[in-house]
C-alpha cells in the first residue's frame, strides 16, 4: 500500500506542476539533453529467442568487450526478467557521422574465434536469438520495409508497409549455412530542441534503429586507425561461421544521423503502437455486447422470476402450494451451512483478494503512464511489492470469512493464507530455476535475489496477512439472514448439465470471450518479446471481467439452488474461475500455433509460467464470483420471510 501511495503522491505532483505550465515527467523518465559531440552510450541489455525462452547476456558470446565492463545495478523487475544491461565499445557521439569503424582493433588483425566459440554462436544463430541495445534507454530496433500490391489502383503499384521488430537478429541460416551479423549501422534519429539565439543548441534521441549486415572478412578493407571501408553494391558474400573450426572476422559498425520532428514525449510511440488499436476497440465492444447479454439474463431472473417468488412467499396463504414450485426457498435452513475444509476454502479466497487488490492498482497505476516501459522492470518490481502488502487485506477477508464459517483455529488459518499460494508459487519457480540454472541462462534468478525475496515473503507478506486475519477474526462475522437447521437437507438427484465439470464449462466460456483478444497481445508480450503498455484497454477490460464473472456466478448459483442443491461454497469458487480452463486451452493452441518450441526446457519452462498464470487468473476470477454470489444469496434469503 505504501508503495501505491508513493505512486499517487507523484500523480498529483504531476498535476499541481501541470496546471502551473511547467513541464514534468513520469519520475525516473526525465530527458537527457545532448549537445554537439557528446557522447551517446550504447548499452547492451540482452539476448532473447522466442524458440527456447531462456535470455543470455550480452557479453555470454565473443562480442568486442571494452576496457572495462560496467554493469547497471538492476532493480527486482529487471533482474526477474533477465536484463543483465552493460556498456559496450561502441563509440557513438551526438550528431557525428561514422562510416566504418573497426571493434576490437589489435594491431589491424582480424578477431579469431575458437571452435568452442563458433560452435556457439552457430547455435544461438540456429536458435534465433535477437540482440537487444539500447541508447539514451531507448530500445533498438530493425526496419522491416514489406510491399503489397495496390488492389484499387490499375497499374497495381505496390504500397510500402514499414514495420519494426524489437533488437536486432544475431544472424541467419541458407542452405544449412550459418552467417552472422557482424557489421551494425546505426541510425539514430534526434529532435532539436528551440533554443535561445545565444545558447547552444541541444538534442534528443528520439529513435534508435539498425540495419545488421554480415560482411565477410576479405571483403572489408581495414587500416591501423581502426577506421574500415565497406564493399558497394552486393558484390560482397556473407560472414559465414563454421562451428567445426575456428573462424576470423571483423567486428564493425557504423553511425548516422537523421533529424526528426518526432517530439521527445512521443519517442515510444514507434514502439507502442505497433499493435492495430482498431483490434482492441473490437475487443471493447465484444465484451461490452457480452456484459449486456448477462445483463439481460440477471435482469430477467431477478425481475420476472425473484421478484415473483419472492411475492408468494411472503403471502401469508397457501405457503405449501409455493414452496413446491420453486426450490431454492427450501434450501433456506441449509444454504449457510459450512462448507467442507473452511480454513482452505477461507485461504484461498484471501489470497484471491490479495490478487485482485495488486492487479487493480497496478493496471490503474500503469494506465496513469506512471509504469513506463522506459521504467525498465517497474511493473514486475511495483507488483511484486504490490502483493507482498496487500497481505494485510487478503488476511483481514480471510479471517472474517473463517470465522463466519465457525472457524477456531485463526493462527493455523493466517498461517495457511500467507503460505498456500505464495508457497506453490515459490515451488514452481524453484524447480524451473534450477533448470534455467543449469543453462547458464541470464534469467535464472541468482541466489541472493532470491533470499531476498524469501525476507520479503516472510518479513513483510507474512506478518501483514497475520495482522489482517487477527482484526478479520475479531471483527464480526458476516450476518447471515436465515438460521441454519441442525440435520442436513437431502439433496435430490441432479441432472447432467447441474455436473460441477459442465458447470465450469458454461460458466467459463462467456468471461473468457471478453478478454480473449487481449489475452492474445499479452501472451505476445510476454513470450515473443514485445512490448504492451495498452493498459487503457487493460482496465478497460479487467472491469468487465469483473462484472462478468459476478453476473455468471449469480446465474450458476441460482440455478443450483433452484435444483436444492445447497453445497454452493466450494462449487461456486471452482465454476466462477471457469474461464481459467478456458485459459489453459488458448495457451496450448498458442503454443502448438503461435511458438516454435521444440525442446524440453522451453517448453517445461513455458508450461510452468502458464500453470502459474492459470491458477493466478482461477483465484482472481473464483474469488470476484464468490462473493459477489455470496451477497446475491443472503440478498435473496433476507428478502422473504421465514417462519
């Protein structure tokens, strides 16, 4: 909470600085002014491939090293995601033109690489790894100029369509030929800033591109100055890169400059924007269409069929004939009856408060622009923090509710919150970190981060949720409108489609098809390496899941209670988390369709992380239609009189 509270505190600082006219940036993300010549530090952030998941760092392959190798000190979101950023020798200066310039330049001798070194790289080209850069934070990335033919036209002119993929590729395969980017130009773009007459005029970086080009080592003239020539036209072959012996090659690069009307403000949106926004109107209006339609179905039950009831049971004639008509009023001594393992239920339900109170705040927070992608690791950091003290509100929920359940043991129950989930979740993590651990990957989480997170899970999370599950327990329990009889009503025979298996079928399908659009952009994002940061849509989305969810679980609970079914606690809680069945299912068709993955630790690893996100989104999405089918039900019951 303190952290959400930092957050806010610098939203209204942005404000108040606003409505003043002066100029204020998202905190962390201020713009760094150039002058003519200085110095513009490319940085190296990591290696990614979408085909094996696992990131490396930089310097993991023989790239040219400079004098001294600096890393950037990571925060928690960078590290969790595998950034290891350092300094390279590139030396790029503000507006400065360089032809050909010569890395790793000894004595004008080419760079040898070892057997075991080209047998490497052969195998991270093979495998599709991009090299990520940056500069002024900015990301690199490679123009993709595609043509398509003109339809409405008569001469059929093909029209230009540039796109933009993040980093750049290490390399390429022809004919079971291995080659590899060994040339980079760089193109930057600047905006000049208005300045006064008699002051220096300044820059900003407002785009970082890159064209690689594999040269091979005869066909780049070389002199003692470490400066290069480059072959003209396409008379020069490729670097080819033999991984049964050793290799020679040159490392260059080049520099130019381009000016932009691009504002410093705007500098994201090439990368921002590469997603069609018209998908994601699409998905709006989807999921609005299926809101109302739940509405509808709510509107008619509670209307025509509640309400009805509800009249002829409060009648004071004729009780009997109305009590055969419908079902759910017979239920009314047993439908509070405690469920079968309370404390586990209780947890559970406190974890998903948890959850939901850390996703509704970081997606508010990060729809204000306050988690930009220019934050490196913010929103895993903000969320992670998020969690851990939303504790105390997960265990204060838990807590009312065990006690409300005729729960004693609130100590045993505190402690089951604040370790059930977090602790399946630490499990899993462990064993595919040991896996990553094994292949030296940058994304395995190192030792100390991970004790660190160990203190934090039980310095803070745990102590939170115990002090929220003490004042839960204490405070009253929920007041429930109808006493529970003391002998268990029996419950008839059910039909098929009242199964607990068909059940989350039905009520999964609809929740899921309000989110299913956006679900496709995030899985892009987080396992093809690209950028989301449409979190207007995002909480857009999530507060008509919310309501979905609520509306489908007071249809699912009404309809068991109309059958005299009165086991409503732990059947309501796995029917509303359908959608998360539904969830599974699209993971795997992205994984067949969408991925080429193909070993055993990127797939393990990809169907760990999708375990961690199903049984997330199963909680959030159980927890939302519990109790808002928990209100429903003692709504209803308090409506008529019970004698």
């Amino acid at each position: 909470m303190a952290a959400a509270m930092i957050w806010w505190l610098r939203f209204l600082l942005l404000l108040c600085l606003t409505c003043k006219g002066s100029t204020f940036y998202v905190p962390g993300v201020a713009p760094i002014n150039f002058h003519q010549n200085d110095p513009v530090e490319i940085k190296a952030v990591k290696l990614t491939s979408s085909r094996t998941q696992l990131p490396y760092e930089y310097y993991s392959l023989p790239f040219c090293q400079p004098n001294k190798i600096t890393y950037k000190a990571e925060n928690l979101g960078e590290v969790l995601r595998g950034d290891r950023i350092v300094n390279t020798p590139f030396q790029v200066l503000m507006n400065s033109e360089k032809k050909c310039e010569v890395l790793c330049n000894q004595s004008n001798k080419p760079v040898t690489l070892t057997v075991e070194q080209s047998r490497l790289v052969a195998e991270r080209i093979t495998e599709e790894y991009y090299v990520h850069l940056i500069a002024d934070n900015l990301p690199v990335a490679t123009r993709l100029e595609l043509y398509s033919s003109n339809r409405d036209s008569d001469d059929k002119k093909k029209e230009k369509d540039v796109q933009f993929e993040h980093g750049y590729r290490l390399g390429f395969t022809d004919v079971n030929k291995i080659y590899l980017h060994n040339h980079l130009s760089f193109i930057l773009y600047y905006h000049r800033e208005d300045m006064e007459e008699d002051q220096e005029h300044t820059y900003r970086v407002v785009r970082f591109e890159v064209i690689p080009q594999s040269i091979r080592l005869e066909d780049l003239k070389t002199d003692e100055k470490s400066s290069c020539t480059l072959p003209e036209g396409a008379n020069s072959l490729p670097q080819e890169i033999d991984p049964t012996k050793e290799n020679q090659l040159y490392f260059t690069y080049s520099v130019h400059w381009e000016e932009s009307d691009i504002k410093w403000a705007s500098r994201w949106d090439t990368y921002l924007t590469m997603s069609d926004v018209q998908i994601h109107w699409f998905s709006i209006i989807n999921s609005v269409v299926v809101v109302f339609f739940l509405s509808g179905i709510l509107s008619m039950i509670i209307i025509r069929t509640l309400r009805k009831d509800i009249a002829n049971y409060n009648k004071e004639d004729d009780i009997e004939d109305t009590m055969e008509e419908s079902g759910w009023k017979l239920v009314h001594g047993d439908v509070f009856r405690p469920p079968q393992y309370p404390m586990i239920l209780s947890s559970l339900l406190g974890s998903g408060i948890q959850l939901f109170c850390m996703i509704l705040i970081v997606i508010f927070v990060a729809m204000l622009g306050m988690l930009s992608p220019s934050s490196r690791g913010a929103l895993m950091t903000t969320a992670c923090f998020l969690f851990m003290f939303m504790g105390v509100f997960g265990g204060f929920s838990a807590g009312r509710l065990y006690r409300t359940l005729k729960g004693h043991r609130w100590k045993k129950g505190a402690f089951c919150t604040a370790t059930l989930y977090p602790g399946v979740v630490f499990g899993i993590c462990f064993v595919l970190n040991c896996f990553i651990w094994g292949k030296h990957s940058s994304g395995a989480v190192p030792f100390p981060t991970m004790v660190a997170l160990l203190c934090m899970w039980f310095g803070i999370s745990l102590p939170l949720v115990y002090l929220g599950y003490y004042f839960g327990f204490r405070k009253q329990p929920y007041d429930n409108p109808v006493r529970t009889n003391q002998i268990p009503r029996q419950i008839p025979e059910q039909r098929w489609y009242m199964n607990r298996f068909v059940g989350i079928l039905m009520a999964g399908i609809l929740p899921f098809g309000a989110m299913f659009i956006e679900l496709f952009f995030i899985f892009s994002a987080i396992w093809e390496n690209q950028f989301y940061y449409l979190f207007g849509f995002l909480f857009l989305v999530f507060i008509i899941l919310v309501v979905s969810c609520s509306q489908i679980s007071i249809v699912m609970v009404y309809f068991q209670l109309c059958a005299e079914d009165y086991r409503w606690w732990w059947r309501n809680f796995l029917v509303s988390g359908g959608s998360a069945f539904y969830v599974l299912v699209y993971a795997i068709f992205y994984f067949v369709n969408k991925l080429d993955i193909v070993e055993f630790i990127p797939s393990l690893l990809y169907f760990g992380y999708t375990t961690l996100m199903v049984l997330s989104f199963w909680l959030l999405t159980g927890t939302i239609g519990f109790y808002a089918a928990y209100m429903f039900v003692r709504k209803i019951y308090a409506a008529v009189k019970i004698d």
